[in-house]
C-alpha cells in the first residue's frame, strides 16, 4: 500500500524531505487533477494534501473523489480563518509540513524481527515480506496490542482504547478473529494474538507466556 502526496507545483521540498521520501518510498506524488484521479485508491492508504492554492471547493471536490477508509492530511498553510474552520469541522487532519513528513521518518516502523509495522500506511509486513491489509479499525487494534507486546489487555481498556468505548465485546472479538485470519499461520490454534482467561488479550511475541 502507497501513500498518495497531492504537491502543488510551486512547493519545493527540502534536501530533508526529499531524501526522507527516497529512503522510505512507497509514494506516489501527483501535482494535478488528472493525475490525481488517474491513481487506483485501492492501493492508497493515506493521501497528504500539500497544496497552498486549495479553496473551500477544491477540498469538497477532494472530499467527494476520495474512496471511503483513506485518511487526508492536509499541510497546515497560512490560509484565512474561514477556510481554518471550514477543514475542522470537516475532520482533516491538519499538520505543519515538518510535522507530517518527520512521521516517515525510522520512528514511525516498529521492526521486530518478523514483523514491520509502518504507522503512517497503516501496512503490516509479517515474515519479512508478506504484506498484510487491514481496515483501519483491525489496524488500530493490531497495533494497540503490538505496542503493550507481552501485556495481557482486557477487553473493557480495548473498547475504551481503540473503539473509544463505543462498541460491543463481540465486535472486539470478531475484529481479533479477522485479524487472526490475516496474520496467523493457523488462526484456529493462534500463537500471535492470545486469548487470556478473564476476557483479555496479549500479544505473544516473540513466544511470551
């Protein structure tokens, strides 16, 4: 999966980020509309909106073409406080250029062994090059537990955690299930994400009891 960069052609990158985006890869960079609509967004996890010149309607437009599930962030400009409050209220991410481009950087891959994780695309590689997909709620929740590895978590902190207390424990099942079919060699018996008596989970890795 690709993170997609909408550049405006008058934004010049520095030496900084060009290599970061070299280094790192997995970006497609577009400068116009054609070029936007011409990309397969099932293969985009994210897209950052590096565009100055946007008005209130070029970010409708944006808004409409994008396919349901695909984050936007949008690079904070020096626009007026009408167009400010307009990107809120529509729930775009809004962040400084640095800011944006330093979550590529090394700290955003946790790396362990077998397994990489890389926050910004949401992609997780398990035995060193099968890539997995994941909606963002199975990656959320995958990456929870990843980060508290070797922890046992009960399904009340999942809930309040990943789901900000508005679900079901069977919902949190079902999505431990589908993550299990996707990253277990054999999800019946798993070894990755287990089950603990009390209702809660762990992330067994590597092989923590």
């Amino acid at each position: 999966m690709s993170t997609l960069i909408w550049k405006d052609y008058s934004v010049i990158y520095t030496a900084q980020i060009n290599t970061l985006l070299l280094e790192t890869g997995g970006f497609i960079i577009v400068s116009d509309v054609h070029s936007f609509l011409s990309v397969d967004q099932n293969y985009i996890r994210c897209i950052i909106l590096d565009c100055p010149n946007f008005s209130i309607n070029d970010f409708i437009f944006l808004r409409r073409k994008v396919k349901q599930g695909i984050d936007i962030i949008v690079i904070d400009q020096d626009w007026n406080k009408e167009l400010h409050n307009f990107l809120k209220n529509q729930r775009y991410q809004l962040k400084k250029r640095e800011a944006a481009f330093n979550e590529f950087n090394s700290s955003s891959f946790c790396c362990e062994e077998m397994i990489q994780i890389n926050k910004m695309n949401r992609s997780v590689i398990i035995q060193g090059n099968i890539e997995v997909e994941m909606t963002k709620k199975e990656f959320n929740l995958f990456y929870f537990l990843f980060e508290n590895k070797g922890q046992i978590i009960n399904t009340e902190e999942i809930i309040k955690r990943v789901w900000s207390g508005l679900t079901s424990e069977a919902n949190v099942y079902m999505t431990i299930q589908k993550i299990r079919n996707k990253v277990e060699i054999n999800p019946k018996s798993p070894e990755l994400l287990v089950t603990k008596k009390g209702g809660g989970y762990i992330f067994n890795y590597p092989n923590q009891i």
